[in-house]
C-alpha cells in the first residue's frame, strides 16, 4: 500500500509539501513555507528525507519552494525536478523570504551551504508538455503549464503501480500564460495494468473554495473600482508578487485605461520583459500586448527613491504598481503613505493576505485619512467551477482538495459530494491516507 502525508499544504494556505511513500522509496511533491509569523516550514521527518528517490517542485512561488534547503541539510542527496524557468526565479524569491525573516527577527533553519547543495534537472528541456519522462527506475512522469506563473507545472506520475496527479497552482483565466488542460493522463486496459483510466490519488488546488465567480466577474469589480477612482483625480495603489499576477494587472490596466499614467516598479517590469524571450510559456497574443506595454508612452518605471518621488510629485490620475502584494516593505508603505492625505485615492489587494501582515491589519481598519483600502481578488488559482472542471476532466479513486483553510476546503467538499463526486479528502498537516 501507497500512502500521502501531508508535510503542509492540505487545510492550510501555505507550505506546499506532499510526501508520497511507496514500498521502496519516497516521492516529494514541493517544500515551501508559510509566511505567518516568523515564518512556518513543512513537518519534515529527517529519517525520511534521505530515502527519497526524486523530489519535484510545481513552481518558484515561496510557499512550494523556500523549504527546499532543509532536504539538503537532512541528506537529501539528489536532484530537485522542475523547469529552468522556476530555478531562474528562485534566488529572487531566497532573497525576499530572507528579507521577511530578519523583520520578523526570525533566524532561517539552514545556511548559504544548504542552498548552494540544491541541484536541479530541468523537466521542460527533458521532455515537452504532455510527454512521459523516465526519471527513475518504476517512476516516470508527465508535466503540463499550469497558467499559474512562467515555469509552473502540473505534474502526472506513474510509479511503483500507482497513478497520481497534483494540479500545483493552476488556472486556466491567465490573460498572459498558456495552459495545458490535464486530461487523460493515465491508460486504461491492460497496457496499464488496469481496469480504468483514473487516478489512484489527485492533489487538487482549491484554493479559492466556494467561490463560485469567474476571472471576467473579478476584473469587472476592479475595473469599476480603479476608473471610479481615476474619475475622482485619486491614485490607485495595487500591491504585487514579484512574479505572477502583477505582470498580468499590468497589462490589463494598460488596455484598460489607456490614458491613464502607470508607475511601475522596476522589478515588476523586469519579469515582464523577460518573458518576451519564453514564448513557451505565452499564449499566442501575449508577446503583441507586452510590446505595447513596455513601448507605451504612459508607462513610468522607477527604481530608486528620486524617481519614486518625482512620479508622484503629482498624486492624481495614476495607477501604481509595487512589487510587495502585503505592503510589508519599507518601499510600499512609502507608497500608501503619499497616498493618506490624497481624497478618493484607494489601495487594492488582489491576493491572499496573510494574518498578521501589514496588508491584512490595514484592510481590517479599512485604512485612514482619506484613502480606502479593498480587496478584489485577481484568479490564480481554482475557485468551485474550475475544481468541478478538473475532478472530471482527471477522475481520481483519491482526491486531496488543497491550498485553502480546513473550513473552507470542509465547505467545498460538502458542495461536490452532494453533487455526487466521491473520494473526496479534506485534511490537515500531519494527517495521511493510503491508497
């Protein structure tokens, strides 16, 4: 028997890790961490971490990747599967959580060592999308873009007679990324050794729950909220990953609202421009629309304290992009500052605000002086319509519904089995199945 432990992830938003434990050997499906606190990383088992046979990681976001040392600090003596996309976005991602850990006057569990131990083979320069790869012996996989964030992964395998799927962090509504649909991933007859083609375990992103809203319903909402606040003379100030959806707003807000100006952080732009160069991961109008972008008249980049003070020596009619989506920076509260004192100005937080961020406190208060603070979120990942979508479209004996509190996930559940889906799981950290 094959059995799932639940490392992190599972009931809760953050630190991805999914432990699969065969008869021989032991799979790890990503390691990342929480950003709560002091920073939370997965229940790791130091016994088990030099008896894994592979490691795979969906995408370079810090909740399913910032963990990643502390398997070469236990013994982990192979190599992390994933695309070179993800490893180029890694040391950016090392540097931010670094940043978080000494302001929360928290000491990281591994070194510099650690890091430099990490070797990587690339899935995507292997095989392409939707092809098996031998990894190792009795383990071969297949991956697919995930429309998550350049060089993100779902990922398909097939190892010691068993069948698994996990989704990583998957939408298909990305206006910039392409997507590669999961479906009919697995044989069926005796060619397979089955009787059926489904999945004997899935990992599903849920990480919206209930939500039954599609991404034109979201981008409705905010852009009424920027063009009422535009029409006002107010700022808006939009928090942003680093990588991901700032990318995204930035082009929707260019087509949107082409007069209006945009002041964008250099290192939101960076991202953008070097996406011109991986057109792999791009749907077939992206590359068009990030041109018009970068070439716009209207588009201000700043890097430096003169140029962020000379961009907003006007503070009216602009639309503004910082590259810290819980405004945790010392940067990105400059940012909100100039806005206090500016009638009809509004921050908007697109994403997942942690509790205890500076974001999540300012939300709760509904800011102060003259500046309104929202959320409106952004899709990047699966709210109730798309995980009906990939229940069927990957039909599993197990499905494991992740990425989102046990409340909310325990909801979403409740929904789909009254709906009729079957084998539905709703766990914890700590908690395991077999299968």
């Amino acid at each position: 028997m094959t059995k799932l432990t639940i490392w992190g992830g599972a009931g809760e938003h953050g630190r991805s890790s999914y432990l699969l434990q065969g008869k021989e050997a032991c799979i790890l499906l990503d390691c990342g961490v929480k950003k709560e606190g002091k920073g939370e990383y997965p229940l790791l088992d130091a016994a088990v971490i030099p008896q894994l046979q592979a490691v795979f990681l969906s995408h370079a976001h810090e909740d399913h990747s910032m963990a990643l040392p502390l398997l070469y600090k236990y013994g982990y003596k192979g190599k992390v599967w994933t695309t070179r996309d993800t490893v180029r976005q890694l040391p950016g991602y090392f540097e931010a959580w670094s940043r978080y850990a000494a302001a929360e006057s928290a000491r990281l569990p591994y070194g510099d060592e650690d890091k430099q131990a990490m070797e990587f083979m690339f899935l995507d320069e292997q095989a392409g999308p939707r092809s098996w790869l031998n990894v190792a012996p009795g383990l071969r996989v297949q991956w697919g873009r995930t429309g998550h964030l350049a060089g993100a992964v779902w990922l398909a395998l097939e190892w010691e007679g068993k069948t698994v799927y996990f989704s990583g962090d998957y939408t298909e509504e990305s206006q910039l990324l392409a997507v590669d649909r999961p479906q009919a991933l697995f044989l069926s007859g005796p060619e397979a050794g089955r009787e059926q083609g489904d999945a004997d375990l899935a990992i599903i992103d849920a990480a919206y729950g209930a939500d039954p809203e599609e991404q034109h319903v979201k981008l409705l909402q905010l852009e009424t909220a920027v063009r009422d606040t535009l029409e006002g003379s107010g700022c808006v100030l939009l928090p942003m990953p680093l990588q991901g959806r700032g990318q995204e707003l930035l082009i929707w807000a260019a087509e949107r609202f082409p007069q209006a100006q945009l002041v964008v952080e250099e290192a939101l732009l960076a991202p953008l421009r070097a996406l011109r160069t991986r057109s792999a991961w791009l749907r077939d109008e992206a590359s068009g629309c990030i041109e018009q972008l970068l070439n716009s008249r209207n588009l201000e980049a700043v890097s430096s304290p003169s140029e962020r003070k000379e961009a907003l020596r006007q503070r009216k009619n602009k639309i503004i992009f910082t590259n810290d989506a819980l405004l945790q920076s010392p940067t990105a509260q400059w940012y909100y500052r100039q806005l206090l004192d500016v009638p009809g100005s509004h921050v908007i937080f697109t994403g997942h605000l942690p509790e205890g961020s500076f974001g999540r406190n300012l939300l709760g208060q509904q800011g102060s002086g003259s500046c309104m603070v929202s959320l409106i979120r952004y899709k990047v990942h699966q709210g109730l319509p798309d995980i009906r979508r990939m229940l069927r479209a990957v039909p599993s004996r197990r499905t494991v519904l992740v990425h989102a509190p046990k409340k909310q996930t325990d909801q979403v559940l409740s929904i789909l089995e009254e709906e009729g889906f079957t084998g539905l799981y709703s766990l914890l950290p700590g908690d395991s199945i077999s299968f």
